[in-house]
C-alpha cells in the first residue's frame, strides 16, 4: 500500500499530526484565530490545507485506490469540520463554501498522483542515504 519508502511510520505519523491540526483549528474559537489579511482569504486557507493533506498522502501511497480512498475520508473530514463549527462552537459557522475549498483542495492534491512529485517523499529519503 505505501510507496517503497524507508521511514513509512515517521511520515504516516506526519501526516495523522498535520490532519490533526487541521481537526483542531476548525474547531478552535473565532477569537483564538489570528484576523484575516483580507476577505476571502480562508478559502485559499481551506484549499491549501486540504490540497496539502491530499497530496501528501499521495506522496505515502503507491496505488490508486487507497489514495482515492483516502480523499474520500478527506473530503467527508472536510464537510463533518463545516458541521461541527455549526453545531459545536459558538463563534463558528457551518459554511458550503469552505467545504467546497476543501473539497477542491482534496481532487487538486490527488492530481499529484499523476505527477512526478508523488515520489517528492522517495526523493527526500534518497538524500539521507
């Protein structure tokens, strides 16, 4: 399932820290974020993350299902958070069009697949040796 990689754990690990700190800024209070430079701006924030998520998990896995599965449960992260902020937090909403970003975010990440940077990991590794 993995690529050939050297160190699968230590990069599994990445990437489970980095989905958990998407997990926990959605949900942290409206007050204990920095401001906005400009309007719209979390929507590029949306996207990058996810896009980031799912193309890192690219990165980690060789074969094409388990890399759509994983942007399945990415994608449906996405739309649970959005519910979440509406239903758990008070300075929070629940927003379509940051699940759309999200989304977005996730099938641009899985593009990478069909890239050379899906062996950015496998390369990494390859200095260290």
């Amino acid at each position: 399932m993995f690529r050939d990689l050297r160190w699968p754990g230590l990069w599994s690990g990445l990437w489970l820290l980095m989905v958990a700190a998407v997990v926990v800024t959605s949900l942290l209070s409206a007050s204990d974020l920095p401001p906005p430079p400009f309007d719209g701006v979390d929507k590029l924030e949306h996207f990058l993350a996810y896009f980031v998520l799912s193309g890192y998990a690219v990165m980690l896995l060789e074969r094409r299902r388990p890399q759509a599965v994983v942007a399945v449960a990415l994608i449906a992260l996405g739309v649970g958070l959005e519910v979440a902020q509406g239903a758990l937090t008070v300075s929070r909403r629940a927003d379509s069009a940051d699940a759309l970003a999200n989304s977005l975010g996730v099938l641009a990440g899985l593009v990478l697949a069909a890239t050379p940077a899906s062996r950015a990991l496998q390369w990494l590794e390859a200095r260290f040796r």
